[in-house]
C-alpha cells in the first residue's frame, strides 16, 4: 500500500471550553454523595463484577473494541472478573463522576487529556494508536463538490462542524480556530446534519462507516479527501482508589502487547476501516491538542509516533 503525500497546516490556539469541561466534571462530582470509596478484594477463584458504562444503543459499536479489549485484558490478568455494561445508558461526565464516587461504573476508556483529573486513576498504556485522533467528515451528500474544492484550513473554516459540547475534540477544534455548532446529545448531530445546522462532522476513522450505515437514509455519507489528525491516545481510567482493578487491567494489557494479542485486536476491529479511509490521498490538516495528557513529553511522543504508525501503514 503506498504512502501517498500529505499535506499539512498546523495551527494552534487556545479556548475557554477546557475550563468548562473542567469544571462542569468538578461539579458532576461534588453533587454525589461524599463517601470513602475503598477497592474490594479480589479472591482467588471469586469473580468480581466490573462494570462499565453502556452508550444504551444496540446500533452503536464506537466502544466495541474497547469492551472486548478490556474483557480480554482482564481474562489475561491474575484474578477473576464478569465484566458487564451498565444497567443505565452513561455519557461521558456522568460515567466519570459515577466512578469518582465508586458508584456503579468502574472503568471507563478515554482519551488522554488534561480535562481528566486526580479522581482518576490511569492505566498508561496506549491501547488504540491515536486513532480517534484521525477524522474524517460525515457530510450532507449534496455537499460533495462544496468540500472537493476545500484546500486549505483557511477555506474549510467557512464552514462549521458539529461536535457534542462536552467532547475533548471540541475544544481541540476550537483551539485551532475552527468554528463548531454544539450539540447536547451524540443522537442530535445526524439530523442537525442533515438539516445544515452545520456542515460537516469530524469522526474517528473506525466509527463513521457504521454512523454513515445507521444515517445513510438523511442523505449523509463520507467526503472522501480531506482529513484531521492530532494526538489523542486513549487509556483506560478507573477511580483513584480502585488501585487493585488498576493493577490487573496493566498486567492483562502488558501480556497482551508481549504476546502480540493486542495488535491483532486492534488490527481486527480497525485495520479494513483503516485501509478504507485511505488517508494517504488524504489532505490532512495537522491539528494542534493543547489537551494532551499530563504525561510528560516522553507519553506525547509515544503517543504521536503510535498515532502516526496508522498513516504510515495506510
């Protein structure tokens, strides 16, 4: 597979939105009870029941190679587990202040970003190759010569996109100075779409074929030459206290990428998708992520060359 060229514009910035996420998370979990949250023992040959949040759509299959990596990080640990979706759908803050408080989620996945605080507790092991970082475009199908003639960042910021208020990448993009319509709900942005709230919708390259599938009957479909990248590794986070569920999931991952496991799960969810989005004929604006985890500059790194191994390999 060739490499193709890539063309880049990076721009950096800054936006109010991170202190928002920040806070609104501060207040998600100062209004649940105050209660000391200790980790339950694990037992030998005792299943402990791990749990974590249920997006509640039998369509949506975003999270399905993280659930299957998690069930099988856990299967490769040193204790027992059933690992179970939430009873109740869960977004994003709400299932990050269930877990602070230790009520009812347990682990969650995330990308690496400063907006997650000291209540969690990281497990820092990259576990999909950055590739939320790399976005390609729902549009409306009568749009298609609009973005085939879109060259530069300049001209694609005539147009808005849509994110969900409280996503990370809506910050990123803001930061960057593209201008974004919010929406409350990830099931409003489709028809907010295809009425042109706004025009365009950035989405991971292993999540839009199935959104492009489940909404093809408004009218949208994949714009087929543009693309954005910024790095954007995500962990798997539980509750700072739960340092026992933390030790298992990094021994089941450290096997995992020993055995070569984890790279042929993520292979198997993402490498068709990968290859479809052929982001090597791409143009690829660069972004700046003034988000990027508290890590250091050593988790950056691995972070950008791991996110930048997809294109390479495209």
């Amino acid at each position: 597979m060739g490499y193709g060229s890539r063309s880049v514009e990076t721009i950096a910035g800054q936006d109010a939105m991170f202190r928002f996420m920040q806070l609104a998370l501060a207040a998600a979990i100062a209004a649940l009870p105050v209660r000391t949250i200790q980790a339950a023992p694990v037992a030998a040959g005792d299943a402990r029941v791990v749990v974590y949040p249920s997006s509640g759509r039998d369509n949506d299959s975003r999270g399905n190679y993280y659930v299957s990596l998690l069930k099988l990080a856990l299967a490769r640990s040193d204790a027992t587990f059933d690992v179970q979706p939430s009873k109740q759908a869960t977004v994003t803050l709400r299932a990050l202040a269930a877990m602070a408080e230790g009520h009812g989620i347990d682990v969650i996945w995330a990308p690496n970003v400063t907006t997650i605080g000291p209540e969690f507790l990281p497990i820092r092991i990259p576990v999909d190759h950055g590739i939320l970082g790399w976005r390609i475009f729902l549009i409306d199908k009568r749009d298609s010569e609009t973005f085939a003639s879109v060259r530069s960042l300049d001209q694609l910021k005539a147009y808005p996109a849509g994110q969900v208020a409280e996503w990370a990448d809506t910050t990123i993009m803001r930061a960057n100075g593209l201008p974004v319509v919010e929406a409350t709900l990830y099931e409003s942005l489709f028809p907010m779409l295809a009425a042109h709230r706004f025009r365009y919708l950035p989405r991971g390259i292993g999540e839009i074929e199935g959104e492009a599938r489940n909404y093809a009957s408004l009218g949208l479909a994949v714009e087929s030459h543009l693309a954005f990248h910024y790095p954007y590794c995500t962990y798997f986070y539980v509750g700072r206290s739960n340092t026992e569920l933390a030790r298992q999931i990094e021994i089941g991952l450290r096997r995992m990428q020993k055995d070569g496991s984890l790279e042929a799960l993520f292979q198997k969810f993402n490498g068709p998708a990968i290859q479809r989005a052929e982001l090597g004929r791409r143009t690829v604006f660069e972004l700046t992520n003034p988000l990027i985890g508290p890590d250091g500059a050593s988790a950056k790194d691995r972070c950008v060359d791991s996110s930048n191994a997809i294109f390479h390999g495209n």
